[in-house]
C-alpha cells in the first residue's frame, strides 16, 4: 500500500472484467486450534472463492459480532505505519488510524473514514481520521503461502455536512493486502487489491515480493454498490490474484518471509485526488476476511 508512484511499475497490464462469477465448493474444515465465538464459524467445509478445492481454512474472522475483536484477531496498528502504528503523511496519507472508527454491527465490519482533527501522541496533527484490521493479534495469523480472502463493499457513503450525498468520490484508497511479520526486514507485501477512489472501478493487483509483478483490471461494476469477493492464492511458485471468483493474473512474485493480513481505509492525499472539500465522511465495509492452507 504504497502510492502510486511506487505501485505503477510493478503493473504489468490491464484486463477489463465485466461479470461477476460466484463458486461454491465442499470439503472438511480445518480450524487450526483457532478459538471462536458462537456464531462467528464460516459455512461448513467452504473453500476460497473459485479457487478449486483441498484446502484447509486455518483462520477467519466472519465479523458476525456486536465489537471488532481487538487484542485476540486483530490490531489497529501495523508498522507499515511511522507514526504509531497508524499515520503515515509521508505515504500521501492524510487520516490517523482509531479503533473506534471499525464497528462491527449486522454481519459486518465498517470502516468510517471522517474528516476530522487529531492529534497523534508524537505531536503531528491529521486532518482525517480513518481504521485499519491487521491480523497481529495474540489470536492472530501470520504465513508465508496459502490463500486470502474478504467479500467487502469498497469506497462508498460520502457524505457531506449535512448528511447528504457527495457524488465526487475521490480522496479515498482502501485495500486488502500483506505486510511482513514482526522481525521479518525486508519488503513482503502483496496487494490482493488497491483502490483509488477517483477511479472507482480500477484496480490495482500487485505483489511487491520476490520476482514482483501484477496487474491492473476495470470492472464492469461498482466495487463500492455492491459486496464482492477478492482473493489471492499466494505460493513458492508465484501469486494468482480472484475477483468473484475469476482468476484475473498470475505473476511470478511470492513472498520470501512471514507477513500478516491487513484490510484499511486510507485518505488519499495528491494535489487534485484529495477528496472533495464538501467531503466529511466515507465507508468501507467487510463480510469477511478468511484463510487457507493446503
């Protein structure tokens, strides 16, 4: 998740997606020893979204709960970020990162990205606040290959002051992505999808790691109208990036060293690509998040 100029060479080309493919399979679950709350088990025996069967789902979070759960599944702060954990001006971020940001309410987490004043423990002050799930947690998952996945509904709800509705989407730039292990000092990052919000229906599917590579897809939806599955089957072998189901690119880059997932909503901050100035708030929500190994 780092800005553009950094994620455009590692684009290898762009692929026009226009429908939605949904795939259901079977097979025995696995939890791994992974405690978990009444209710909050995915279906028996599923398996990633049209990615075959035989694998082995090692951890999960359905989000079917009243409070994200901080401390056991997840962490508000990751050291992709300077300042804390949880701002990064220099990374053309304006938000500073809150917990109180995630709710977890209905089936769902949101993330709420509000234009407001913080001041961060270091002294900076941020003129947005936003959130971000890492899987850092004592109960927590860390790898090297398996396969990720989140149905979620990206940039959407801007509204204004008055609660209205701001059709501008820009200045936004959420993602589902890897970021190296605690302990792990060199760049393992792989981007299941980055969205800016200026141009909602494109996507950028990259792996930072190893021989890298990726690619760049339009949609033929509205990423941010509806929820979608994106996932990525990450191996020894290379990187294979799903959306709904349908394999998008497949490129040589893989990881060499532990990572952990994180989903986030940044505010995106470039001359022309902020967001609009009658901008206050906008959302991303999460179905889910899970993991696979064979």
């Amino acid at each position: 998740m780092f800005h553009r100029k950094l994620v455009l060479p590692a684009i290898a080309g762009v692929i026009a997606l226009t429908g939605s493919l949904l795939a259901a399979h079977s097979a025995t679950a696995d939890t791994g020893g992974l405690k978990v709350q009444a209710g909050d088990n995915p279906p028996a025996g599923v398996q990633p979204v049209g990615a075959g069967t035989g694998w082995n789902i090692k951890w999960w979070d359905e989000f079917n709960g009243s409070a994200v759960d901080w401390g056991t599944k997840w962490n508000g702060n990751s050291s992709a970020l300077p300042d804390a954990g949880r701002g990064n001006k220099g990374n053309q971020q304006l938000e500073y990162n809150l917990d109180r940001n995630c709710t977890e309410a209905n089936g769902a987490v949101t993330m709420t990205a509000k234009r407001e004043q913080y001041q961060a423990p270091s002294g900076t002050t941020y003129d947005w606040t936003s959130c971000l799930l890492t899987s850092t947690a004592s109960g927590g998952v860390t790898f090297k290959y398996g396969y990720m996945e989140s149905r979620a509904k990206l940039t959407y709800d801007l509204r204004d002051a008055q609660g209205g509705t701001v059709a501008d989407t820009r200045g936004f730039w959420p993602g589902f992505w890897t970021w190296q292990a605690s302990g792990v000092d060199s760049w393992q990052e792989t981007d299941v999808y980055e969205q800016y919000s200026d141009r909602p229906r494109h996507l950028y599917l990259t792996s930072h790691a190893g021989a890298k590579g990726g690619c760049e897809v339009d949609l033929g939806f509205d990423p941010g109208a509806d929820y979608h599955v994106y996932g990525a089957d990450i191996s020894a072998s290379g990187t294979k990036f799903y959306i709904d189901g349908t394999l998008i690119c497949s490129v040589a880059g893989a990881p060499t060293e532990n990572t952990n997932i994180i989903e986030d909503l940044y505010v995106y901050s470039k001359p022309g690509f902020d967001p609009n100035p009658a901008t206050m708030s906008a959302k991303k929500s999460i179905d889910y998040v899970r993991f696979w190994q064979r």
